[in-house]
C-alpha cells in the first residue's frame, strides 16, 4: 500500500506540474513579459485593476473615445521609471477607456464619473531589445495591442505603424508615451 501511494503522488504531483505549465503561455524570453508569448502575442493582463498600479487618468469629454483612460503599470515600472526616467524593458502599461456619466453633485454641476461600461483597452509592451522585428505590432521599441470588450482574448490590432502610432507621434520624444498625465511615475 506504502508504495502504490508513493506512485499515485508522484503521479499526481506530475500530471499538476504538466497541467499547470500548459496553462502557463510560454513567454518570449525568461523573464521578458508574462503577457507575450514567443511569437510576440500580447495578453491583456487580468485583474490588473487590481495587481497593478494607478498611473494617472485622461478624461475624453466628447467622440469616439470619450470618457475615461485609467492607466496601470507594474509597481517595478514605477520604481524604475522613477529612478531612470524611463520605461524598463518588459514594463506593460494598461490603458482601459470606460464610458461616463455626469450630474449635480455637493461638487457641483455637470461632475464626470467613470461607470462600468467598457469600451476598450490599449495595452504596450516595452522592447528594448527588438525581439519580433518581423511581428507588425512591434517597433518602435514597444508592442501594442488593442482589445474590445466583446473577446478580451483577441488583439484586433493588425499593425501597429495604422492603428496605435498615429495617436501617440505628438509624445514620440517621449518613448510614445504621454507621461505628463501619469504623476504616480513623477519624484
């Protein structure tokens, strides 16, 4: 019995470690992103409202994409940036658009307030070394990504030169990134 029971833990034990590294997307490099794969597919992180930290917030008052851009990166991201001024290699940063609503308030008049209605995320990569150069949703020392609440899991993105530069030129000397709006990475 001592030893059927040896055998059936072992095999257990086994069978855990298999099932929970087939769960597990094989990264790009030890240690690079836990959101890449090794073809260079980015995930949206989950539960990074919570595993994160807050950035800072854009609000959009009219358009397409209006409402608010809440913002979250790693707190390694933070510690880094604020030590380096720039953006480590791996760090992720999150970007969820949310719709508002507005009303009277002991505030005041016409007060803007996120609700839970999702319109989309942004999500980037930082590469520094260029690992998918002949992936399209990497360049420029980034991947990009683009998710719609309707699949969480597909990144409609296609190349990121068409869908993401455009939006982000004006911060181009600044890593792509429009850092005034995020006062957690300040000193």
């Amino acid at each position: 019995m001592g030893q059927r029971y040896q055998i059936s833990i072992a095999g257990s034990l086994f069978f855990a470690a298999f099932v929970s590294q087939a769960l597990i997307p094989a990264m790009a490099d030890d240690g690079f992103s836990p959101y890449v794969d090794k073809a260079g597919n980015i995930n949206l992180p989950e539960d990074f409202r919570t595993s994160m930290v807050h950035l800072g917030s854009w609000f959009v008052p009219t358009g397409d994409a209006s409402g608010f851009h809440d913002v979250y990166t790693e707190r390694t991201t933070v510690e880094a940036f604020r030590k380096t001024g720039q953006f480590p290699d791996g760090a992720t940063l999150v970007k969820e658009l949310r719709a508002s609503e507005s009303g009277t308030y002991t505030t005041g008049q016409g007060v803007h307030y996120a609700t839970k209605a999702l319109k989309q995320w942004f999500v980037m990569i930082k590469d520094t070394k260029g690992r998918f150069e002949s992936n399209p949703l990497w360049g420029d020392g980034w991947g990009w990504a683009l998710y719609k609440p309707d699949d969480k899991s597909k990144n409609v993105a296609t190349n990121y030169k068409t869908d993401c530069l455009s939006c982000h030129v004006p911060a181009k000397d600044k890593d792509w990134v429009y850092t005034e709006a995020y006062p957690t990475i300040q000193k």
